[in-house]
C-alpha cells in the first residue's frame, strides 16, 4: 500500500484439541464514581453524548491475508482444492501441526503470539512409508510465536493468489515477500519423541493447575517490556468432574494472572519466554456449579457469583488518550489521577453463554495482591450499572460486576480502542466472528454485526471444510501426513465434520486509510483446518462515511 494513500499506526495500547475428540469437545466447549458501591443495577448505561458517532462494519472486508500456522494452505477455488506451502512451516520447523487463538502482543521490533491448545508431532521414518511425522504424547501443551513488528498492508498472499486462480491461471503461486514469516520458540535440547516447540511454561502454579488441554491463554499486554496474560488454569475434568459432552462444557474455573520472568530483549528462538504466576484473577469453586439445585447441566446464574473474568481481554490505555473524552470522568478518581489504566473486558466461566463484564485497575498497580491469592481488591474496580441518572457506578467487588450486554452470549472475545474513532470494539465467536462497538468502555454497545464466518461466499468456503462440498483435512495434508505411532496408520480424519470459526484478536498494528476508515489485522482460527489466518477487516465512524457506506 503507498504510503501516499495510507498511514501505518501503531497504537498506544498493547495484544485443541490435539486428539480428534478434544477437537469436538472444544466445538461443544464453544457451541469506578468515587468509592466503592455496591449497587448492582442491571440498567443500561446512559446513550453516547450527543456527536460521538458511532462505528460501522465495511461490508464485505474481512478477508484472509495469510496462513499463520502449518505447513500446507489448503485452498478450494473454483471446485478445485490447491495446496501451497506456508511461510512459516510450523510442522517442519517446530513441530507444531495445529494451534489457535494467536493473542498478539507488540513489543519493540516484534509481536508476540500467544498459541492454545498444540498439536505437537515429531518427524520419523514411517515403516513402509518413509520420512514422516509421528502424533506426540504430550498434547494439550500450548506455544509462543513470534513475527517482526511491520507493515501489513501489503500483504495479501490469500487474496493475489485467489486473482491468479479465478482468472484460470494453470501456474498460480502463492507470494509471501510482502508478508511476516512467524517462528515458534523452540527448545534447545528437545528429549526424542517430542515435538521441537517450547511448551508454554508458567512457575508457581497451585494444586490442579496447569497449561493442558483448554488451558489456554485468554488475553495479554505488554507494560515496562514485560509481557502479562490471563490464562485459564483449571477446568472442571482437572477436579474428576466429567461432564457429557453432548450436553454441557467443560468449564474453566479458575484464570490467573502471570508475567515474564525476563523482559522482550532477552527472547530468542530457543531461549522463549516463560512465566511466573501472580495470582488467581478470577474463580469460581466447583461446588458452587455442581451443588443441588445446580449441576454441571443446569448451572447456577453467572450474575450472582464470582468468576466473571475467566476469560479477559485486556487493554492498557494511557490516561493524556482519553482524559478529553466525556466519560473519562465517570472513572473512580484514583484512576484519573494515574496513568495508564489496565481495562479488563471479562467473560464467565459459563463460556459460550457468558456476557460480558468490565474492571478496571490501574498499571502500576496491577501486581498487588491480598495475600492470600487473588489481587488487591481495593485496587481493582468493577463496573456494577449505572445510577437513574446514568452515571457509572463502581464496586471492589467482583460479584458486583454488572453486565454489559442484555442480552448476550458469546465466547473468546478481544476489545479493542480505536484513537481515530474514539470508541471500543469488540470482536466474539457466535456462530462466526460479530463484532460491536461503543464510545464508553461501559456502554452502550451496538447490536452485532457478523464480520465473517465459514458460510462467507468467498473466503469461508474457500479455506474451511464443509462436508460434501469439499475435502478439506484436519490435519493430514497430502503430501505431509501425519501418523499413529501405535496403529502405524494416518491419523483418523472425519470428514463429516464441519467448520468452525473463532477467534478475532487484532494486533495494535492499523492502517488509516486515506477515506479515514481504519483497518485492522487479526488472528482467526478455523477448526477443519485446525489452524489460523492472518485476516484484514475495516472499520468507519459512521455509515455516511463512503467507505463503509453498506
């Protein structure tokens, strides 16, 4: 993109399963005022002041870039499935077949991917087949990622390569020069049998705690060259409690905060970055889900209990960016007086039904404890409704917490903060990624807008499966399959199953186009393929904006 036409920006705020029945599993897992109040109003926030605008969606502008991870892109064009290689050979290289999520954090020079659930395999001589790759033992185990911090407006292998396709091109090639090649973290001396990447790592977990299956990181920032993230640590099976799939999900109980034991200067390729655990940032005990009247089927009410932040997503926002701003004076006035504010947008334990809940908790501050586990209480804020007048009431208590959409359901969400347009937006998985926006991090937030799915004429049916129209793999991609070390034959493939699309969380890398839209890149993970792609998707401040005028 020249540079006459648009200007790169970079924000001032920071960014399974591995066998085929935790796969579907998942798909189940899915389908402050001054001083503290305790008023837990439900009503909605008060409307926008007058002349803010609001934000629309550019019809038709989420597309994919690039395949982040694998080693082959399988593309079904014109009846037809195509496969190229990938930039960054994630099986080959790390032994990384399948991964999701990619939470983005920008450090300097380079941004940070945060990967869920890893399939890892390992390579092998085949008997009777040859050079290969054997299904590891260790699954669950998540990974890190990284990609130099550049410009990726000129990066459009995906869309070029559709061009040359449609257009009957019999010699189409697929160009990544324009694009960022990611590299997993690896170990430096991997034990035989495993796969090459570095296992995510967090010290100082408790009983029933770890980063296995659909343990995953939710969200993450940067701050003084540290990296921060949210993780969710202990799911209900962890505690014996299992569930029928066919009816309920496996739910997270427990999200903690941990931080970097070294700072960003210090990561190489096979020196990753680890992590220490802060505290327990959101729980909710077990038997407050299984006791009667409630079950694992028949959960209790989110609203009145704890556990709203199990899945966050933060967003660091200096104070001199909003202060002029209308409803920066309905912060607790601790807040105004510091800088900068940590805003953490929460989902519940209920995923998939959850709604959405806010806290906010200044920078400096966002370490303390209470000693006994869980965060300085006096230090964070929750958002608990608006007074009949409309003025946003704030609580020390987590229960507190007032919803922030009626109604709502959704899961594994990213907000982001837009300068240019001074508002939120918010990207979720429901049936495809919706996205919403508001001018105040409480509200009120616009009804949804679907920005992608895998029913997209274009794009969804191109690089998803969709049983009967397509043969799209999980995993095993001619020619690079993937074996059972006990059985000796290819991984099982069931190509009854359908696709699902998830995810959505942009780095705070965006284009300022020259029409003053805005357009933002994302990490969007599919399952069938299980993998991810590097999308675009472009936003407007309101609909009489020619840009986004749908």
């Amino acid at each position: 993109m020249p540079i006459a036409r648009a200007r790169i920006v970079k924000a001032t705020s920071s960014w399974f399963s591995t066998a085929q029945w935790l796969l579907a599993l998942w798909v189940t897992f899915m389908l402050v005022g001054c001083g503290s109040s305790n008023n837990t109003s439900n009503s909605p926030p008060p409307p926008p002041p007058a002349g803010t605008g609001s934000v629309v969606w550019k019809k038709g502008s989420t597309t994919p870039i690039m395949q982040v991870t694998g080693d082959i892109f399988q593309f079904f064009v014109n009846g037809n499935l195509n496969f190229y290689p990938t930039a960054s050979k994630t099986v080959t290289d790390s032994g990384a077949a399948g991964m999701d999520l990619g939470i983005p954090v920008s450090f300097p020079g380079k941004v940070i991917l945060l990967w869920g659930d890893t399939t890892p395999v390992y390579a092998a001589n085949i008997p009777g087949v040859g050079p290969g790759f054997y299904l590891a033992d260790d699954k669950g185990n998540d990974s890190i990622g990284v990609v130099p911090d550049m410009d990726l407006g000129p990066c459009n292998a995906i869309p070029t390569l559709y061009q040359q396709l449609t257009a009957g091109s019999s010699g189409a090639m697929i160009d990544y020069s324009q694009c960022p090649m990611m590299t997993i973290f690896n170990q430096a001396s991997p034990p035989p049998q495993t796969a090459l990447y570095e296992p995510t790592t967090i010290s100082g977990l408790g009983p029933n705690e770890g980063t296995g299956l659909l343990e995953v990181p939710t969200g993450a920032f940067s701050y003084n060259n540290n990296l921060y993230m949210f993780y969710t640590v202990t799911i209900l099976s962890d505690l014996g409690l299992q569930y029928d799939p066919n009816q309920g999900p496996n739910f997270s109980i427990t999200s903690i905060l941990a931080k970097s034991t070294t700072t960003s200067d210090q990561w190489t390729n096979l020196n990753a970055p680890s992590f220490a655990k802060l505290y327990d940032a959101s729980a909710i005990p077990a038997s407050t889900i299984t006791t009667p009247p409630y079950s694992l089927n028949n959960p209790p009410p989110e609203t009145s209990n704890p556990g709203k932040f199990m899945f966050v997503s933060p967003r660091l926002l200096q104070v001199s960016a909003i202060s002029n701003l209308s409803w920066f004076s309905g912060l607790p006035a601790s807040l105004q007086a510091t800088s900068p504010i940590v805003f953490l947008f929460g989902t519940s334990w209920h995923v998939g039904d959850s709604n959405m809940y806010l806290a906010a908790v200044s920078a400096q501050d966002i370490e303390d404890t209470n000693g006994a586990g869980g965060p300085d209480s006096t230090k964070w804020w929750y958002y608990a409704g608006s007074d009949p007048s409309g003025n946003p009431q704030w609580s020390h208590n987590e229960v507190d917490a007032s919803p922030l959409f009626a109604p709502w359901a959704g899961g594994q969400h990213d907000v982001m903060w837009i300068p240019e347009l001074d508002h939120f937006v918010v990207h979720y998985q429901n049936h495809g990624i919706q996205s919403r926006s508001a001018f105040a991090p409480w509200g009120p937030w616009t009804s949804e807008t679907q920005i992608f799915s895998k029913d997209d004429a274009t794009w969804g049916s191109s690089i998803s499966h969709h049983p009967g129209q397509d043969s799209i793999t999980e995993f095993a991609v001619p020619p690079l399959v993937i074996y059972n070390k006990a059985t000796g034959k290819p991984i099982d493939e069931d190509p009854t199953k359908n696709a699902f699309i998830y995810g959505g969380y942009c780095l705070d890398r965006y284009t300022v186009n020259a029409d003053q839209s805005i357009t933002f890149y994302c990490t969007v993970s599919t399952l069938v393929p299980y993998g991810t792609f590097l999308m675009k998707t472009t936003y407007c401040l309101d609909s009489t904006s020619s840009a986004c005028s749908n």
